[in-house]
C-alpha cells in the first residue's frame, strides 16, 4: 500500500516545489496559476489513463491491453498479466467443454443435460434420435413439455431413480428405451436414455422358444402318456391296436428325438467356445449323396432333379454343410404336394457359388419370409405336425451359413413354389480342374 501512494504523492508534492519555486520569482498570483495549470494537467492526464481503461474494460481483449505511463504503467501490467491468466483459464475451460461434449456425442446412448427446473441445456445426437430434439428450437425447453408421456412425468416427477424406466422412444414407437435421471452438482441432471430393443427382443425370443419348447415336448409325452394309460387299463386290446399304439408312440418318440438333436446341433452352432473344423468339402459328391436321401424321403412322390453346373468345392465344414444344405432339400420334399418337381442346383456365378432348391410346393406369403429363420416359427403349425419338422430347421441353415460368410436368399409365389438359394463368397469357393457329371 505505501507503494501504491509513493508515486501520486510524490508527483503532487514535485508540483507544489515548482508552485513554491515560482512563488518568490513571479509572485503569488503567478504561483498559483502555475499550481493550478500544473495540478489540473496531471488531473487531465489520469483522467486520460481512466478513459483508457474504461475503454479496455467494456471488451477486455488481451492484446489491446492499453499502453499506461507512471502509475498507470504499474496497473495496466498488472491487467495484462490477471488478462493472460483469464485468457489461459478460459482457453483450458473451452477445451474441458469441447472434450466433454466430444465425449458426449460419442456415447452410444443418449444423454440430455437438464437444469434445477428440468429445462434442457445441452443433448447428444442419439438423444436428438431417440427424442426428436432440435438443438436450435428446444434448448431452454421444460423436457416434460417435449416428452408428453404420462409415464416419463411421474417418472420425473417422483424424484426416485434408483431403477430406470422403460419406455417408448416419442419417435419411433418400435424402439424401445431404458431411461434414468442422475442427480449432480446443485440441483442438476443427467437423463441418460440406452436403446434396449435389442435386448427386448431376445427376452422375447427366449420367453417363446421356451414356450415352445415346452408346447413341442409336451404333445408327444401327452401322445405316449395316454397310449400307455391304453395299454394298462386295457389288458385285452388286439394285436393290432397294440401293434399301432406302439408305432405311434414310437413316431412320437422320433419326433422327441429330432426335437433334441437339433436342439443340441443350435446349441452347438451358437457357442463361440465351437470353432469351425474346416476342410475341403466336395460339394458335388455331397449333392448326390443328399439327392439319394431326398429320392428315399420322397419314396417316389416327387421326380427330384440334381443340376450339377459346376464342379467347385468348398472351404468349410462338411458336417455343418450337410446339415444346412440337407435341410433346404428335405423341406422342399415336404411341402410339395405329390407330382410336384423338385430341382437341386449347383452353380458359379461371377466368383460366387450358388446352391439352390427350386419346388413347386404351396409358396410362402412376403410376410413370413423375414422371420423363417426364427427359432419355431411356422407358417402353418398343423401343416408343420403333419410333415414332422421341429420348427428349428431353417434356424440351423441360419447359423451354419453365418459360420461360412454366406447368405440365404428366399423367391416365393404362393400356390407356385419357392427357391431357396444359398450364396457362398469367393473366398469359400476351391474350384477343380475337372468339371462334375450329374
């Protein structure tokens, strides 16, 4: 503080020396008027340096700092240098924001920034996605007043988010969200919003098959329980009765079986521990073999025709291989009606192969296509009891193919037939030198 006086008081006193000097030289009134002009300059001049600073302060920019002389020198050093710090300070809370919000748009979920009275201050564009948000029209806005669901307002509302609440996206009404608020800072919050559709649908998924499963062992068990109450109420039944209740219960028992096997062979393609055994697989020789078994399924219901059109192989499993490719056959052969044609192809086209099975069977409506490959799913459940599939065919297929980098591909006309076709890339196809003779 005596530092800060020195000077001022120092160029005050330099003033009234001079005043005194004159005194004695020019007079009193001279003196004066010396003192006077002298005092009222260095008002003038700190009045200046004032102007300066008001000046700086109305748009404080660090380098128009401005330029002080005595005193003022001292105090504009002093702002250049609190100007720097704040400069300095600023600089690494823009980075801090831009990293935050860098963060924030590259969350996977969707995060909205709400103040003490739950109005919006920043989202991220999955929020912008799952909310339809606008960032120039709806920032400041209560997120009650944009998210109009009753259910989000009690929510809110409630002030208890230790669990999040479920709900639909106001966007997109398939889309189905996990949404919780977190609590920060004074009064402010988080609401963070993850997409479980996903996850939606595999708890479907796994409640169905299990539904499933149980409705597709229970049958036949309800099947053999009621032949066996037969056999032991009825000591006297024919041998001919006898000889049918044991067949049916046997074809029950097959169906069981089957049900099992391929329960077990899904189990088995869907386990990332099951690494492909890969080998080269002569798809020709395979083809035959299958058209024989299809030929012994069929027992001459249907003239089966094998198209060999090339005499590639196949980089992969042969076990996995004949148990998709076996599938798309055998189903041909059940959902054709007798007298219907059945033509089994293999082919290159471009550097792709292609397996396909072409019938002439009942079709297959658009609306069932997409969903074929699902665990269970039938177009017609009694058809399906009636041909003795266990619903899990073409789920297999799906797997098998996905382990091999192919692709399915599904034409259908209903009451004209469909063409199943299986489309293995490039790196899959080993070609031979000699061509196949169907």
């Amino acid at each position: 503080m005596p530092g800060f006086w020195s000077r001022p008081l120092s160029n005050l006193g330099l003033i009234a020396l001079l005043a005194l000097v004159m005194w004695p030289i020019a007079g009193a009134v001279w003196a004066l008027l010396g003192f006077g002009l002298l005092l009222l300059g260095y008002i003038f001049f700190n009045l200046r340096q004032l102007q300066e600073l008001n000046r700086w302060l109305a748009n404080p920019q660090l380098r128009t700092v401005p330029e002080g002389e005595g005193l003022w020198e001292e105090t504009f050093v002093l702002l250049y240098q609190l100007a720097r710090r704040q400069s300095a300070s600023q600089h690494q809370l823009s980075k801090a924001l831009e990293r935050f919000q860098r963060a924030g748009e590259a969350m996977p979920d969707g995060v909205v920034m709400l103040d003490a009275g739950d109005q919006i201050e920043w989202f991220n564009p999955i929020a912008a996605q799952q909310f339809g948000l606008n960032l120039e029209t709806d920032i400041g806005h209560p997120i009650t007043y944009l998210l109009r669901q009753s259910q989000f307002n009690e929510y809110i509302s409630a002030h208890n988010y230790s669990e999040p609440l479920i709900m639909k996206s106001t966007r997109n009404p398939e889309i189905t969200l996990a949404v919780q608020l977190v609590p920060f800072g004074d009064d402010l919050k988080l609401l963070l919003a993850r997409d479980i559709t996903r996850f939606e649908q595999v708890e479907t998924m796994r409640r169905d098959f299990i539904a499933n499963v149980s409705h597709e062992l229970r049958t036949p068990l309800t099947v053999i329980g009621g032949f066996l109450e037969s056999l032991q109420d009825y000591t006297d039944l024919s041998e001919e009765n006898r000889s049918h209740f044991f067949s049916l219960m046997r074809d029950q028992t097959l169906r069981m079986q089957r049900l099992v096997e391929d329960l077990l062979t899904l189990s088995r393609l869907e386990s990332a521990a099951n690494p492909l055994h890969e080998e080269k697989v002569d798809v020709p020789a395979l083809l035959r073999q299958l058209h024989q078994d299809a030929q012994g399924l069929s027992h001459g219901r249907h003239p089966i025709r094998l198209e060999l059109e090339s005499s590639a192989c196949l980089h992969g499993a042969e076990s996995e291989l004949r148990s998709a490719l076996g599938n798309l056959i055998s189903n041909a052969v059940r959902y054709t009606p007798q007298g219907g044609e059945i033509v089994v192809r293999w082919e290159e086209r471009a550097d792709e192969a292609r397996f396909s099975v072409k019938d002439s069977g009942i079709g297959i409506e658009p609306q069932h296509i997409p969903r074929l490959t699902e665990r269970f799913y039938r177009v017609d459940r009694s058809r399906s009891r009636e041909t003795g599939g266990t619903g899990l065919g073409l789920s297999i297929v799906k797997h098998v193919l996905t382990r091999h980098q192919a692709r399915l591909e599904i034409e259908s006309i209903v009451g004209q037939g469909s063409t199943f076709s299986v489309i293995f890339p490039a790196t899959r196809v080993l070609r031979a030198k000699v061509p196949a003779v169907a």
